[in-house]
C-alpha cells in the first residue's frame, strides 16, 4: 500500500470536509476499498474513517423506511421492518458475499463498491475505468462476467452488488451530504452507465457522502422474488440477477418493478417493461412480453452471449415465482 494520513472525525460535516480534498477517500467497513488498496488500484493519501458517525440506525420515516449508511448489510436484512415490509430487499442482501462479509458491510458501502472486473483489479492490463484513455482489455478478451446492457466502446464492466437490484426495483433514494449541503439522488441517477467516462461509477459530486437510503412507503411484501444465477451456489457474484416484485387488483397486474443485475454498468432498469404488464393477467406470455423490453438492444461480447438467453428465461422465471408468492430461497439456494 502507498503511505496516506488517516483521520477518525466525530461528525458528518468534518467528515465532509476533510473528504473533499484531493485523494481523500471515505472508508466503513473496508470490505472493497482495502482489496483494492492491496491491489494498488485504489492509491489514496487521505482514508477517512466514518466509524464514528450516528449513521447506524433504521428508522420510521414517513410510512417507508430510512436505512442509515453504516448500518451493517447483515442488521439490515434480519431487522424485523425490513423483513417484513420489504422483504424483496432482505432476501438480496442474503443473496450476496458471505455472512462475515455482510456482517462487516455497510449500506453506504454497497452502494459506492465498485466493479469486480478482471481487468479493472489488474494493473498490468488496459482499463478505462481504473485509467481513463488507457482502453479496455476485456473487450476482445476474457470477458464472460461482463456486460449485455449499456455497455460503450470504452467499458464494458458490471455493477456488483445484488442490494442496489433490490433498491432500484423498489424506487428508493439516496441522501447525500457534500459541502453544498443535503439533497436527495433517485436511486435511478445514482449510478452511471460507462459513456465516455466509465471511472465515474455514480453521481455523487467530489467529498459527497451517503448518509441514509429512503424506501418509499409501498408495498410488494406478497409478491416478490429476488433470483440470483451464478456459477457456484454461495459467495459469488450473480451472471445474472432478477429482483421482481407484483402487485394485484383481483388476477390481474396492478403493479410491477423489475430490475436486473449483473448485466450493465448499473442495475438495469425499463420501466415501460413494467408498464407493459399493468392490467395484463400473470403469464408466461406477458412475462416474456417484458423480457423483450427489458432486452431490447441486448449485445454480447463473445464469451458473454449466453447471458442473453439466460436473463430472458430467468426474467420469466422470477416474475412466475412472484406472481406465485413462492420467493427463491436464500438458504437452499437451488432454483425453485
């Protein structure tokens, strides 16, 4: 690791402060920045640790929830609220790391983790995200894991997290606090496509800091599924994910959310494909009506074009399990 300063402030505006200057970065539960430290991909010369700020707690706020950044992804999933008004969040949280990697994990974290892209941790290899103008090394090579959806000539890496599949299909927000004070990112703009610029990963201005997630005060908790396709059943991250959540008006579809990971540079979400179920009866038909959406513009990159076929079929799969009310298991993770 390269030598930097390390500071512990005791409240968010110090910690605001001292993170808006040059190579500072924000540190929690380490589970991403220190690998990358280790790797010398990330080099900063400023860690700001923010273990000391009240950010932890979950609370009530106006019928949805408020989740604090430093609350420990693992608090997050068994707390009694979110298990049970939204459960579609709790299972995806289950579905990813491992039980000591989402008991040091936090919320904040989550969301800020970056990609898990071969080319990106190996410094010997071309990487626009790690350099930008330097090229891509997984374009034209080893390139299984990476993107279908949004991708550009520059970057075709994917978004790792299976907790932001869950927040984008069910609309949340990020608080944020930079030194131009409060606002609120819908959790659609947060994260960014790779465009011209893939170093960029989301939208938070220089210094900005995550200070809570907001879930809005809407129920799916009857009618969900959070399902994860990888190559091995525990601690991997998804080929290809699924966060699908219905609601109905008799047997007809009043709602819908879907959003899909592993396939883009940010959970990927249509909402026409969404809107294309409203009011059409739960079948294999409609489903796969908004696969077609959800796909539109599909591309593979050779090793990749599996993934394809695949999302399609678990796109169908995952809304069959929610119109069923039978979630995938995140204990006996075999397909249902």
């Amino acid at each position: 690791m390269n030598p930097f300063t390390f500071a512990r402030p005791a409240t968010v505006e110090a910690a605001v402060e001292l993170g808006a200057l040059d190579g500072a970065r924000y540190i929690a539960g380490g589970t991403n920045l220190v690998d990358l430290m280790k790797e010398h991909v990330e080099r900063p010369t400023r860690i700001i640790d923010l273990g000391r700020l009240p950010l932890n707690r979950i609370e009530d706020a106006e019928g949805g929830l408020r989740l604090g950044a430093l609350c420990p992804n693992a608090d997050t999933a068994y707390d009694e609220r979110v298990a049970s008004r939204y459960p579609l969040l709790a299972s995806a949280i289950l579905a990813g790391a491992s039980p000591q990697l989402r008991n040091a994990a936090t919320n904040g974290g989550n969301l800020n983790q970056r990609t898990r892209c071969y080319y990106f941790y190996d410094t010997a290899t071309a990487c626009n995200k790690r350099v930008p103008g330097s090229g891509c090394d997984a374009i034209g090579g080893v390139n299984r894991i990476h993107a279908i959806l949004g991708a550009s000539d520059r970057c075709i890496a994917t978004h790792p997290s299976d907790m932001c599949v869950a927040l984008a299909a069910l609309k949340a927000q990020v608080e944020v606090v930079g030194t131009q004070g409060v606002r609120t990112i819908e959790f659609a703009d947060y994260h960014r496509l790779p465009g011209d610029d893939p170093s960029r990963d989301n939208t938070l201005a220089p210094g900005e800091l995550v200070t809570a997630i907001i879930l809005p005060d809407e129920d799916f908790s009857q009618h969900y599924t959070y399902l994860k396709l990888r190559d091995r059943l525990s601690y991997a991250f998804a080929l290809v994910s699924v966060a699908a959540a219905l609601r109905f008006d008799g047997d007809r579809i009043a709602d819908a959310r879907i959003a899909l990971g592993g396939v883009a540079h940010k959970p990927w979400r249509v909402p026409e494909a969404e809107q294309l179920l409203i009011g059409r009866a739960a079948d294999a038909d409609a489903f796969a009506s908004a696969a077609d959406v959800l796909l539109a513009g599909a591309s593979g990159q050779g090793s990749n074009d599996f993934k394809i076929p695949l999302v399609r079929r678990a796109i169908i799969r995952a809304l069959s399990q929610a119109a069923a009310g039978t979630p995938q298991s995140q204990t006996d993770k075999r397909v249902a």
